[in-house]
C-alpha cells in the first residue's frame, strides 16, 4: 500500500486499484475543530480534482477534492456523527471515502510523504 | 440653628469589588434575563376575553375541558373565579357544536402579563449591540446609520398602507417612487435598465443569472460553467451552482486582485459568466474590470458584477462604463435601509442592454405623466423575453421609500461624498493599524471601504478569535473575521462613512489595545470577554451538539 498527496492537502492510501482518501493533519489544524462532515454516497463517479466531500468547522466550510478520478465505494458513516474523528485521528479512522479508481496513472502528478512535508514546511 | 451635622457619604468609600456576586445574579444595569418559557407561566395573561358563547358555557363543563384546570390560559379566558382543577374528560353529550375540537390539554405557552413581556424583551435588547450603540466595524456587511429621516418618509400613509393588489390608479405615487428609485439607480450605474423586484443581494445574483441564462438558451449557446475568482463574496459561487453551472475558481493574485492572466486561459465555448466583486473582498479596486470584461465578451460570456459594494464607488464610478452585464445592489448597503429590511430586503439589479430583454417581471413604466406596471398579460408587445417572475409582486416598497429618501436628501454630490468617506475612513484605519497588524495588502495601494488584517505575528496560540473577544470588552462589536478565506485568520473592518475621526480613533485604540495583548501573550485575553452578558462560549459544541428548542426540565429529565 502506497500513501500520496495532494497540495489541496488530502492523503489517498492505494491498494491496487482500491484507494481511501482523507484530509491531512495538517489540514485539520487548520481547519480547526470540524463540526459537520459531508461524504460522497457509494456509486458517485469522481473526477480528478472535483468536488468529493465538504469539511465544516467552526471556522469555514471546505470542499474535499477528489485526487484521483474514479467511483466511490464507500463513504465514512462514522463521520455524521463523529466529525470530531477528523481532528483526532485525520490519518486512520477520520478517513473519508473509499473508491476504486479509474485512471491509475493520475498518481503520478500526486506527492509522496517526503515531498508533501516540503510542500508544508514552504507554506 | 438646628442642622443635621451627620450629612451623607457623597464620595465612594471602601474598596471597589468587581467580583461581588449578587443576589439576583443582576449586576446593576446588565440584567440577568432567563428565558420566556423559564418565567411564564399557564395562570397568567396579558389580555382579558369574554367566556366562551352561553349556550356552550351553560353546559358547565367548557372550561374544564379547556386544559385539566388551567383556566383560560392560551385560550386568554380570565373567569372571576376560576373553575376547579380536573381531568375528568368532557362529556359526550355536552360537546355539542364542538365536537372533536376542544382542547384535551394545555397548549404549552408561556403566559405573561403586559409588564413581564415588555420588560422580557427590553432586557434582551439591552444584551444587544447596534449600530444605533456604537461603531459597528463588520467588514462585507455595511453596518452604517438607518437615518430617521428615512423612516419618517417610509411611515407616510400614502406610502406605508399601499397593498400590491390596489387598482393601479390608486398608487400612482408609489409607482412614481419605484420609478424614481430605478432611474436614479440606472443613472448611478450608467446600465439601461433594472429589475426592482429581487429581495436581497444573493437574490439578485440569482435574478441575473437567469437573465444570464436566458439570453445564452435564446441563442441557443447552452453552456455549463461559471467562473468565480478566489476575492469574490461566498454567495457567488453558491448562486451559480444554484442556477445550475459547475462552478470553477480563479486565482487572485499575490496583491489580492483576480489574475487576469489565469481567467483569461480558462475563457472558453463552455463558459456562462464571470462573477466579480468590485470593490472586491480584500477591500480592493479590480483594476482591470474592463479588460477582464472585453476578453469576457470576446469569449461569448458575460460578466456578473457582485454589487455590495458599490457603496465604496458610488458617484465616482459607474460599473456600465466598465463592460458590466448584471449587478446587484443592497439598497442596505449604499443607501442605508435596515439590514434585512424587517423581512424582508432588497436587492435591485441592473443591466446592459445585452441582458435588458430577458429582466423579470414585473416592473414599472412611465407613460406620459401615468404609470403602469407591465406584467404577463402586457409583457407580450415589448417584453417577451423575459425569464418569468422572482417574486409575487413588484418589490419591497419599505426599502424603496428609505432609498429614496436618502437618494433625495443626498442628492448626486452628497453620495458621491458617501464614498469617499468610506474609502477614506477605511483607509485611515489601515494606516493606523499597519504597523501592529499585519495588513497583507497594505502595499497594494489604498484600499475601498473596508481594511483587511490577518494574524501573523500574534504570540503562540493566541488568533482572531482572542481579538474580537477582546474587543466585545472594549465594547465594539468585532469586525468580520476568518473571511477572505484567502487570508490567514483575516480581520475585515468597515467603518463606513458613519463614523466621525473621533469615533475611529477610540476604535483604533481599542484595537491596538486588544492587539498588543494579543502579541505579547496577556493570558487574559485568552478568557476574554470578561464583561459581556456570556462569557466566552463553546462554539464547538454548540455547533456539533446544538440545543435548538427549549424542553421542560421535569420533561426532559422523565423522558431520560
């Protein structure tokens, strides 16, 4: 299992052709304490860099862009009412959506760890 | 001579104490108020009926069965002398004409004598803060004086007691005042023409996409996107989807103007409208307006102009002038009618002549010295493009008399004056400020009607949040705050051209007061407000687990 990311700052584990996706941590601190998460329903066709899910914290409400393109298989239920999982664990069980995807070679535009911790530290 | 030699204390002795705790829980003129439902009650009321018919009274039994007891509580009977409490379920036989609609229990309202109500909501309203208080600095939503003489005007009976449904030559006055009002407001934008009717900003955004659309379907050009840049208002990109396009962001550049470069790449056969801020929400002028709407047209599209805040350029510029298509103006902003209206506002938009055939209905024309409003019935001779209706009637006549009135009373000088004091109001708090606070657009120019700061430099977890607390305690109300979002914990403020350099420089002080703190760590600040009605509250939890109706306490705890 390979984990990339994007400069929108989500993660995407990758499995094959099975992926997970969530939000960086990173990203939930500056989000600050996420009130209200929206995931995609299982069956939705993503495209890369669309719309996927919405974050909501007491400070703004932020689209979740998709990083690949390809089709939802499952989206986290442990969100609706445990957005809090964002802020505690935005890595493992405060992931968003699962989906398998259709183009694998979009991979290649996303960042590595290694990259991605230089991509934040230049912000 | 006789003389009281004791006299009485006329200087304060002792030791001040802030932190005494009353008996009340009152603190001399802040009052603690609980909630309506904690202190009515089912026994009181403020208004005294007659008993229910005699035939029906005369059965005995009509007032026990309006509530187990509870005599004439909602139902506002007062009886001499009240019945006995009892459960005992009416009568078949004694229901009469009633039958199936008496009530079996009591109706849950909380019941208040005329001095307990009055005196409940004035309470709260001193809890409050307005614009009739103080400085009121939130950035984006022009807090500015509602000047009396516009009320005066706008509770004229001519114009407070027309109902839209009066025969048309019965309210020719009205209509000569919604035609006065769109006519200044065409001549202010240089656009030809205007629909009255849209009842706020993001109504009007909606009004113009449509009129967007239509002229798009009428040329049979259907296409799906539009473009809305980072620096525009958060509505924008919301009314696009809601008419139905993909909405696609445009970069703004790193001195906070839309990239012209960047839209210009992504003009193309799919694209609707541009949707442009102007002034846009980093308090800045878009400079290349007009080269962004040449290259709009020449692409088949059109431009959107967000409106709200035209009053930074009210009679210096006129945005038809600069290849505008559909705007939106809050009467509320530029010519001072109460924010919402009292339900609800209003929010004009004007067009080009492009746009003009496919504004709603209705609207209203001027024929010699008569007015008519044209409609579905008259549209069809010189109107029949029009995309339809926004709403029942012509308009919200409230906000179009209070328009009026300050359009009058301003005259063309006097709003071109409105602007530039705002800008420079806005601007001296800038200058005033840039040396504490960061002002990341502070070397962009001078900025419109509203400043913008963000929170480099605070000390280690302090941010906005600390400082708006903190100045609820120098008694402002906070500024915008955490938008633009494209500003790291953005702080916008405007203060409009209400303010006198007096007023701004007490706010300015407060404000370098609370941002000094903020930069030196005062852990106080972190606790702040320490003088408002509520202390600081958890808006995490009231976001994730809000409270939103009030349940008896007994009830609530039996039902656990």
């Amino acid at each position: 299992m390979t984990r990339y990311f994007t400069k929108d700052h989500e993660w995407i584990d990758v499995d094959g052709d099975a992926a997970t996706v969530g939000i960086t941590d990173y990203a939930q601190g500056q989000l600050g304490d996420v009130v209200f998460v929206e995931v995609p329903d299982a069956g939705r066709q993503l495209s890369q860099g669309g719309d996927a899910a919405v974050v909501e914290s007491v400070k703004a409400a932020s689209d979740v862009y998709a990083p690949v393109s390809g089709t939802v298989t499952e989206g986290n239920a442990a969100l609706s009412d445990t957005p809090d999982l964002v802020n505690t664990s935005p890595e493992a069980d405060g992931w968003f959506f699962k989906l398998t995807l259709s183009n694998p070679s979009e991979l290649d535009g996303l960042m590595d760890e290694g990259a991605y911790k230089e991509f934040v530290a230049g912000l | 001579m006789s003389m009281n030699r004791q006299g009485r204390v006329s200087r304060p002795e002792g030791e001040t104490a802030a932190n005494t705790e009353t008996f009340t829980g009152n603190r001399a003129l802040m009052l603690e108020e609980p909630l309506i439902f904690e202190i009515g009650n089912e026994h009181t009321t403020g208004v005294d009926l007659p008993y229910p018919p005699l035939d029906f009274e005369g059965k005995g039994t009509a007032r026990e069965a309006s509530g187990g007891g509870a005599a004439g509580v909602a139902g506002g009977l007062t009886p001499a002398a009240p019945p006995p409490p009892s459960a005992v379920p009416l009568p078949e036989q004694a229901r009469g004409g009633f039958e199936g609609l008496l009530r079996t229990r009591p109706i849950g309202l909380p019941g208040l004598s005329e001095p307990e109500a009055t005196r409940h909501y004035t309470r709260l309203s001193r809890q409050n803060y307005a614009i009739d208080l103080g400085l009121f600095p939130l950035g984006s939503c022009t807090m500015k004086h509602n000047p009396r003489l516009n009320e005066k005007v706008a509770r004229l009976p001519g114009f407070a007691d027309v109902h839209p449904l009066q025969p048309q030559e019965t309210v020719q006055g009205a209509y000569a005042l919604i035609y006065l009002v769109a006519d200044w407001l065409c001549k202010l934008t240089g656009m030809p023409a205007v629909a009255m009717s849209p009842k706020a900003g993001a109504h009007g955004e909606l009004c113009g996409l449509l009129a967007i659309r239509s002229a798009l379907e009428a040329r049979g050009d259907m296409r799906s996107v539009v473009l809305v840049p980072e620096s525009a208002h958060g509505t924008n990109p919301a009314t696009a989807a809601f008419a139905g396009y993909a909405v696609e962001n445009i970069p703004a550049t790193p001195e906070g103007r839309v990239d012209f470069e960047a839209l210009k790449r992504r003009l193309g056969p799919d694209v609707a409208a541009v949707m442009i801020t102007n002034p846009n929400t980093c308090g800045l002028f878009e400079r290349d307006m007009k080269r962004i709407a040449d290259a709009v047209h020449a692409a088949g599209a059109f431009v959107y102009c967000d409106g709200a805040n035209f009053n930074a350029i009210v009679g210096r510029v006129r945005p038809g002038d600069l290849g505008v298509d559909a705007m939106h103006i809050n009467l509320h902003k530029t010519f001072s009618t109460p924010h919402g209206g009292g339900g609800p506002g209003s929010g004009p938009v004007v067009f080009s002549a492009a746009l003009a055939p496919f504004a709603p209905l209705p609207f209203v024309e001027k024929q010699g010295d008569h007015y008519h409003l044209v409609e579905e019935e008259t549209a069809e001779e010189h109107h029949a493009h029009s995309f339809g209706r926004m709403v029942a009637f012509h308009g919200q006549m409230g906000m179009f008399t209070r328009a009026a009135a300050y359009m009058l009373s301003h005259g063309a000088d006097g709003l071109r004056q409105v602007s530039e004091d705002a800008v420079l109001n806005a601007n001296y708090i800038l200058r005033s400020l840039d040396d504490l606070l960061d002002a990341p657009f502070g070397d962009s120019g001078p900025c419109m009607h509203e400043a913008l700061f963000s929170d480099d430099g605070m000390a280690e977890g302090f941010t906005t949040l600390d400082i708006a607390k903190g100045l609820i305690d120098e008694g402002f109300h906070p500024m915008t705050m955490y938008f633009p979002l494209v500003v790291h914990g953005a702080m916008l403020v405007e203060p409009t051209e209400t303010e006198s350099k007096a007023n701004l420089d007490q706010f300015i002080g407060a404000l370098r007061s609370v941002a000094a703190r903020a930069k030196n760590g005062d852990p106080s600040l972190k606790a702040a407000p320490h003088f408002a009605p509520r202390r600081r509250l958890d808006e995490t939890l009231a976001a994730r687990k809000p409270v939103l109706v009030w349940k008896d306490p007994e009830v609530a705890q039996a039902a656990e």
